[in-house]
C-alpha cells in the first residue's frame, strides 16, 4: 500500500432507514440517517465527528464497521472496499476493526466475568492457546488499568468508569487497526471522563491505532482529536483541523457550536449565537441547504439549492453558500 494512502476512506456513504407501512395504506417513510458522507482518516490520526442527537454519528460509525449495511457508497479499509465483502470475507477483518459503545453496562453481558468477557472475542477468532488467551487478558487488563483481582468479578461490581475500562480492553484485545469510539465517556463523570480519555490517547500513541471518534462534547473533541467533522440532519457540512475549526469556524451551524461551549472567564466568552427553531424532522429535511430554516444568514439560494462540502483551503471543508462567497 502507498505511504500516501489513508488507512480509512469512506466516499458517498449512505445509509437511509424505512419506517413500518403506516396504519390505513399511509406511506412508507425514509429518514436519511447518513446521506452521502466522504471523509478519510490516515494511519494513526482520530477524527472527531460532533453534531446535535439525531445527526447520524453512531449510524456512521455503525455502518463503515457494517453493523449496519449501508445503502450505498464505499468504505476503504487498507485499500480494500468493506461493502464489497461478502460475510465470510468480513469476517477476516473483524478483527481489525473494533468499538467501543456509549453504555458500558448495557454492552457487557451482565453474566460474564471480566476475564470471560475480554477473552470471548479472543475465542471467537481461536487466538492461541487457552493459557495465551488468559495471558493476554492480563496484559491487556494492566494497558487499561485494571487491577488483576478483577479478573473473576461481574460487571455489576464496578463504577461506570471501571466498565468502560472493560469495554476498552475488550475491544483493544484483538490488536485493531481502527477503533470506532461511540461517545466513550458521555456517562462518566468528569474526573472519570479525564482519566479515560488520557487513557485512550496513551493506548492510541503506544498501539499505534487509528480512531474515529464520536462525541457530542466539543472540549473532549478538541483535547483528543487531530481534524473534526461536523454533521447536521446526515451530512457533513465541515471538516477541518481542529486548531483551523476552533479559531476559523466557517458553517453558521459550526459557529454556533462552538460559541455554547462554556468558558470560566466571562469577559473572555464569545457571545452566544441562539439557533431559532427547531431541527427539522429527518423523515422531511428542508430542499436546499437543511442548515437553512434555523440560519440567521440564509439568503434564496440557501433555500432552493443544496451546497457542496468543497475545500476552502489547505483542507479545510465546508458546505455553504456564504463560504463560498
């Protein structure tokens, strides 16, 4: 593979969800959950994606890890496209493409012990023998900071930071190449949240291990992430650096983001930019630009005609009337 090429390129991904048949013969409706999305991630970089609830982040990263069979669209993984795998062929690359879900204690098997639960994936892919496996779950349970007289307790017995700990290990027992991150620290508190999240970049520096990022916290995004992606109703309407994001927003909807992040010094806090209305329903979205109902900038051809996400310079992406201009 060329030095060059990105070890994740996702280009026109789409995944539309179709509501049940209504009662009385009514339509069937679609919501657009991800809807032509086009970014790519080199070896070793974490992308950070944000966006309001309902944006389609987790069907993202869902869908590139085919958890949820896209409609349409390509996801190069080491120059090869996932989606034209069939499942046995897929299957090879488990492997090599983990998560790490929201809700540790709903994801963890509440019958299962510690050493059960990171050695499961091991014995699913018939990894050594069974005194290397267990070998294994211990290093793995020292990388993440989990004390081994851990090793036979249930889930239950720990705090929510200790189950993520578990989640984390679970997933990095493999050796992936690429982790998918479904905001990892959202429940913990924010100690909690800092020692995870320090974790997660030691583990990604010592491992070499690439990541996508998913997050509704803009600070979090910020600490740990090399570009952002921004998404509003399925699309992406920016992509950049995070140090050109955070001083040269350029979409109205990144703008707005990024002045609700709180800010201890009064005086130092750029005014708060208030979005009018509400966002649009994902069933229906606005012809044009989706952003345009809650802009205070949209002019008529926001309204008529959707924009392309195109580089503004030196890779900074955003899809927008008013940037162009």
């Amino acid at each position: 593979m060329n030095k060059a090429e990105p070890l994740l390129r996702v280009e026109h991904l789409k995944k539309y969800f179709s509501s049940r048949k209504q009662f009385l013969g009514g339509p069937v409706k679609t919501v657009k959950a991800v809807d032509d999305v086009t970014f790519e991630i080199p070896r070793g970089g974490i992308l950070g994606v944000v966006g309001e609830s309902g944006c389609g982040k987790s069907t993202l990263g869902r869908a590139i890890l085919r958890l949820h069979e896209p409609d349409s669209g390509s996801v190069m993984y080491n120059g090869i496209d996932l989606l034209s795998l069939d499942n046995r062929q897929m299957r090879e690359y488990r492997q090599k493409l983990q998560i790490i879900f929201q809700d540790p204690y709903a994801s963890l098997n509440p019958r299962m012990t510690v050493k059960e639960l990171i050695c499961a994936s091991l014995d699913v892919f018939g990894i050594g023998t069974k005194e290397e496996r267990i070998q294994q779950v211990l290093d793995m349970m020292e990388k993440v900071g989990l004390p081994l007289e851990y090793l036979n307790r249930y889930p239950h017995e720990f705090s929510g930071g200790q189950r993520q700990r578990i989640m984390i290990a679970r997933a990095l027992v493999l050796k992936p190449d690429f982790v998918v991150c479904d905001e990892p620290v959202s429940a913990l508190d924010v100690s909690v949240r800092a020692q995870v999240l320090n974790l997660m970049r030691d583990l990604q520096q010592e491992l070499s291990l690439t990541y996508l990022f998913i997050s509704h916290d803009l600070s979090v995004v910020r600490y740990l992430c090399d570009r952002i992606m921004v998404m509003y109703l399925g699309k992406p309407v920016e992509i950049a650096s995070k140090d050109e994001l955070y001083s040269d927003a350029k979409h109205p909807y990144t703008q707005a983001l990024l002045s609700s992040i709180p800010i201890p010094d009064v005086d130092a806090a750029p005014k708060r930019i208030r979005l009018t209305g509400d966002v649009p329903s994902p069933f229906n979205p606005p012809k044009g630009c989706r952003f345009h109902t809650r802009c205070t900038y949209a002019r008529p051809e926001c309204r008529e005609l959707e924009p392309e996400l195109k580089d503004m310079g030196g890779g900074h992406m955003a899809a927008c009337h008013l940037c162009r201009d």
